[in-house]
C-alpha cells in the first residue's frame, strides 16, 4: 500500500501570502495519479486537483498542483480568507490512499 | 445536476447491523466508480473501498476488508456500506463520492454513531 505523508502538519501564514504544501509517497505514484482536496469544517471535501496539475472544474487559478513520482505540491498563489482549511492529497495508481492532511490555518 | 444524497444519521448499539446508502443522479450511475470514505471525529480522511455499478466490481481497502461489504443496486442508482456487526469505533461521518480522475462530487455525509 502506497503511504502518502504531507507536511507541513500546520501551516500559518496571513491572507495574500503563498501556501506551499507538501506530499510524499512511500513509493512512484503511477501516471501522476494525484488528487488534492480542501475541506472546510462540518463539510464534504471539495476536490481541486486531479492528474498532479489539472485542476477541477470551477477551482480558481490560484490553486495549482506541480510534481511527479513521489513528490507532489499543492501551491496556493495568494491566499484568500476562504482558503483556510485543511488540505489533503490522495493517489489513486494503485489503489487508493488519503495523506493525513495539512490544516492551513490564518497566522 | 450531479447529485450525491446519502441516507440520514444513525444511532446504533454495539453488535447491531446497519446498511446506509448512497443514491446518484443527474449522470449514468452505471458508468462511475463510486467510493466510501471515513472520517472519525477530528481525524483525517480514510478510502474504504469501491464499487463499479455496471458489473458490481468491488475493491476494497486492507485495513477495511472483512469489516463492511459495499454493495450496488443499478436499478435504483444507490450504493451501500453495511457492517454485520458495529463497534463503538466505527463511530464515524461516512462519504460516498463519485470517482472521475478523483473523487468530484460527494455525498452530504451520513454520520454513524455506535453506544451502548
């Protein structure tokens, strides 16, 4: 089973600045098959990224996705207020594997 | 509309079974694969398992296999998470969600509490 580890575990930064999160796989992840998602608390998450870069239907260009094999990095450009949440990568080339999430939290 | 409704929140004993859906529409259930997720409470997100409602083809996660069976019904476009035999740790929100090159639309959520 491929395990995903993200960090930082908190990240705390202030609306307008650059959010750079982080995730690792125990091993190549097929394909780039690499999702990102936000949740918001007392919600479903919301999937931003698919294929390590594309991003979702109606996801704002400030969210991109870069990496491939087993580095991976979801970048938010510059920080609105409702960015705040917690993130989470997923790959699904074999099988499927949640990351244990970043809380993006306002500094 | 994609839409994701999923059965309403359940209380349960320990050792009692339980069956929760998960009905689609707005799209061909039969062509998606549509996933479990977990989410105890304050934690992180857990893949159960899936299931491809054209053939019933299930896949299931090690640490979730022989513990729920995920079951379809096409006719009625609904998918099923069941457990023959809560534990007051399967206290838990459960999500479906509709597989695409990643989970893009999701179920409300059914939360699941277990105590005696």
């Amino acid at each position: 089973e491929i395990v995903l580890t993200q960090s930082p575990g908190t990240l705390s930064l202030s609306p307008g600045e650059r959010a750079t999160l982080s995730c690792r796989a125990s091993q190549s992840v097929s394909s780039s098959y690499l999702a990102w998602y936000q949740q918001k608390p007392g919600q479903a998450p919301r999937l931003l990224i698919y294929g390590a870069s594309s991003r979702a239907t109606g996801i704002p260009d400030r969210f991109s996705g870069s990496g491939s094999g087993t580095d991976f990095t979801l970048t938010i450009s510059r920080l609105e207020p409702e960015d705040f949440a917690v993130y989470y990568c997923q790959q699904y080339g074999s099988s499927h594997t949640f990351g244990q999430g970043t809380k993006l939290e306002i500094k | 509309e994609v839409q994701l409704v999923q059965s309403g929140a359940e209380v349960k004993k320990p050792g009692e079974s339980l069956k929760i859906s998960c009905k689609g529409s707005g799209y061909s259930f039969t062509s998606y694969w549509i996933g479990w997720v977990r989410q105890m409470p304050g934690k992180g997100l857990e893949w159960m398992g899936i299931i491809y409602p054209g053939d019933s083809d299930t896949r299931y996660s090690p640490s979730f296999q022989g513990q729920v069976t995920i079951s379809a019904d096409k006719s009625i476009s609904t998918a099923y998470l069941q457990w023959s035999s809560l534990k007051a740790s399967d206290t838990a929100m459960y999500y479906c969600a509709r597989f695409n090159w990643g989970f893009d639309y999701w179920g409300q959520g059914t939360l699941v509490t277990v105590s005696s």
